[in-house]
C-alpha cells in the first residue's frame, strides 16, 4: 500500500486555499451581492423591486442550464480555462450594470452574468477538489467552499459601500475589475487540472519505491510515478475513477439526490433570502443588521467542522442530520417566539446551510467516483437551480398571501425541507458498485 508523502505539503492543499479565496470573490461579487445591486436598481423609476427580483431568478436558472455544457468543457479540458471566460464574462456583466436602463437590459444582462458565475464557481471548483482529493475530500472540500460564506462576510459589504458611496452606474465597473482581479491571477498560477498532471498521486499518496520515477524538485520533493494506463483519455491526461453519467443516471440514487436538492435549496434560498424580512418583525433596524450576520457565520464554522465530521461517520448519516436539522431550524424561525428563538434559528440553519451545500458534489463524487462527475455535478445542480431560483418567490407569495407575516412562509419552506429529505430517504443507501480500478471490482462507501 502506497505511504504518505512526509517531504512536503501537499499541492492540492495549496490549491483548496486558491478556490478558497475564488470562490470568496465569485459568490462576493454574484450570489450575496444580488441583494445590493437590486436595492440600488429599485430606487430607480424603471425598475420596481419584483420586476428586479425576475433577475435574480433567471441568473440562477442560466446558470444552471448553462453548467451542463460546462461541465463537457472541465471534463476535456484545463478548468482554469473556463474560470478565466467565466470571470471575463461576469466582471463584463457586472460592469455593464452601469449601462441598464430598462428592464429587458436587466434581465439579459443577468443571463449572462449566470453563465459567468457557473463556469468560474461550484462546477469547476468541485471538480479539482474530487480530483485531488479522496480521503481528505471533505476537509478539502469544507475548506475551499468556506469561501462561498466568505464572499458574503467580506466582499458583498465592500460592494454595499461602493454602491453608496459613488452609485451604481460608477460602482458597477469597479466591482467588474475587482471580480476579474480576484479570481483570474488565482486560477492561473495557483490552479492545476489534476495531481497526474504535476506528477503526483491522489491526495499526495506515492507508489512503492520500485514504482517511483525519482524526486522531482519542481514539486517539492514528492516522488513522480511512472506513467500508467489511463481510464480517461483527455487533453489533460488524467487517470479518472468511476462511472460514466449514462450509468450514474440509471440508478435511483442520482435521480433522488437530485430532486432532494430542489426542495432543499428552495427551502435554503428562500430562508435566506428572507431573513432580513424576518428579523424586522421582531427587532429594529440597527439589531436586524447585528442578528443576519449571525446565519453566515454560523455557516462557515458549521462546514469547517462538518468538513471534519463526515470522514469520521456514514456521509448519508450526517446528510440526513443535516436536512433534520434545517426542517428543525426553519421551523423554530417560523413560530417567531422571542429574539432568542431568532438567534438560535438563524445559528442553526446558518450550520445546514454551509453543509449542505458541500454535501451535494460529495455524495455524488462518493456514489459516482470522477470519472464523469463534472457533467453528474451539473445535472444535478441543474435541478437544484430550480429550487435555488423559485425559493425567493414562493416564500415571498406566501408571504403576501398570509397577511405580510413570516411565520408560515418559514412554515413552507420547513416543508419543503422535508419533501427533500423523504427523497433522499427514498434513495436509499449511497453506493457505487462500478468505481473502481477498470477491473469491475466492487466498492461500497461506510454506509455498508
């Protein structure tokens, strides 16, 4: 059995700490800063804020359709390539908002600013990370998205203070560059498609020593091995494990992981999209702005301890503690009974939100393997996008149609959250029986 590598830190450590700070640019200057840049367009007397909030909708479902050509794309080809021309094209759309004038400017604008998001976030990003890792996979995994919080912590407050400050025809373009800076020069030089293509091992394993090629100094003394049959011939030369999306989506498991995740990140969505709403019923202004940090904080340290968690116990196990725990939490938001409840709602879904949102590409990576998982990432996230898309409006509908309270909303999105729990349930375990050496040797997760 292969030993570890004791001469030096492990590249793909040091590219989980680039996605980190991408992902944090990406989701600071997209997913969290909606809120900003549709507030600065609703004071506008072309838009309204429903007509603004169509956008955000279609950024995600452009998004998700165009993630399933993405994902051919990082399957064959370098991902730095694609994050690049997705990074061009959001701070291209970002930078555009100054030029909108109307609202099919908006929504066009929007559509490509989805595509941008998709190909330079979770599609490529997920990919390296199930490429690089397997043992580690969820650390690494936990790690590199604690970024997609980070974004909202750190970037979308900047963004909130330039679009005071100057305006948004004059924010716009700043927060474009700022978007190109922060993700191109990280994925050029800190990005690699595979540790095959450093002349390294999955998860910095080295073969025996009478496999080994010598030490090569360009990656930091780890030892290269000798070239070896391929299961997947692509331009970037990978040795790739696993089952093809044809396979993967005969079986029930891909089918009801894939519409578990509509109805829980509708109920995910929604409640974050309307937590600042919620808040307000209870507390003033100046407490509502200390109280929503509280769910993205919640959030980071939830996945950093998830990330270490799931290796230790069944990942369906934790899953299903995860999606518990979120019906639970929505629930407890939705009886509004003092602003201790409040705080203690938001903690507790703030945790299932960053876990979740891990869970999905590694119970899909744990099932499948990588040999395909790009376009098995993307099918499924499609789905997921129409629950992330429609969430904000069904919990607004409900809203409306309850009398402006929140509390029943919170209710629907509760419900929601189960429905999605019951489908994972009806997948049952999760198994992979074609992941393997090429050899149709059988492999089951710790679920078995």
């Amino acid at each position: 059995m292969a030993n570890r590598n004791t001469t030096g830190i492990y590249y793909g450590w040091k590219l989980v700490a680039a996605l980190l700070v991408m992902l944090t640019f990406a989701t600071g200057f997209s997913f969290y800063n909606h809120a900003v840049i549709l507030n600065a367009l609703a004071r506008q007397p072309a838009f309204t804020v429903g007509s603004a909030s169509v956008a955000v909708s279609l950024f995600f479902l452009s998004g998700g359709v165009a993630g399933l050509w993405i994902a051919r794309w990082v399957n064959e080809f370098d991902p730095r390539y694609c994050i690049c021309a997705g990074a061009v094209l959001s701070g291209l759309s970002l930078a555009s908002l100054s030029l909108v004038t109307s609202v099919w400017h908006l929504y066009l604008d929007y559509l490509f600013f989805g595509v941008g998001f998709a190909a330079s976030n979770l599609v490529p990003a997920t990919t390296l990370v199930t490429r690089w890792f397997h043992k580690r996979r969820a650390r690494a995994l936990s790690i590199a998205s604690t970024g997609l919080s980070l974004g909202g912590v750190v970037i979308t407050p900047v963004c909130a203070l330039l679009v005071e400050n100057l305006g948004l025809v004059r924010a716009s373009p700043i927060m474009g560059v700022m978007y190109l800076l922060g993700v191109i020069p990280v994925a050029l030089i800190w990005l690699r498609p595979s540790p095959e293509s450093m002349g390294l091992l999955v998860d910095g394993e080295t073969p025996p020593g009478d496999q080994t090629a010598g030490i090569d100094s360009s990656t930091s003394g780890v030892l290269k091995p000798k070239p070896r049959q391929l299961t997947r011939a692509g331009s970037t030369g990978m040795l790739l494990e696993g089952i093809s999306f044809r396979e993967a989506r005969r079986g029930r498991l891909f089918w009801c992981i894939s519409l578990a995740y509509i109805f829980l990140m509708m109920a995910q969505v929604g409640g974050i999209s309307h937590q600042y709403g919620l808040a307000r019923e209870l507390l003033d202004e100046a407490q509502t702005v200390l109280v929503v940090a509280i769910l993205p904080i919640a959030s980071i340290i939830g996945r950093l301890a998830g990330g270490w968690i799931v290796e230790q116990v069944s990942i369906r196990a934790f899953a299903l503690g995860m999606m518990l725990l979120q019906v639970s939490s929505l629930a407890l938001l939705s009886a509004e009974f003092n602003p201790f409840s409040l705080c203690l709602g938001l903690a507790l879904f703030g945790i299932t939100v960053g876990n979740l949102l891990m869970l999905q590409p590694l119970l899909l990576a744990e099932a499948f393997g990588v040999r395909e998982y790009p376009r098995i990432f993307a099918m499924s996230n499609f789905m997921a996008s129409w629950g992330t898309a429609s969430g904000p409006a069904v919990l607004g509908l409900v809203y409306a149609a309850s009398g402006d309270v929140y509390g029943v909303a919170y209710l629907v999105a509760a419900a929601a959250g189960l429905a999605g729990l019951l489908l994972f349930l009806a997948g049952g375990p999760v198994t992979h029986s074609q992941v393997g050496n090429g050899a149709g040797d059988e492999i089951r997760t710790r679920d078995n």
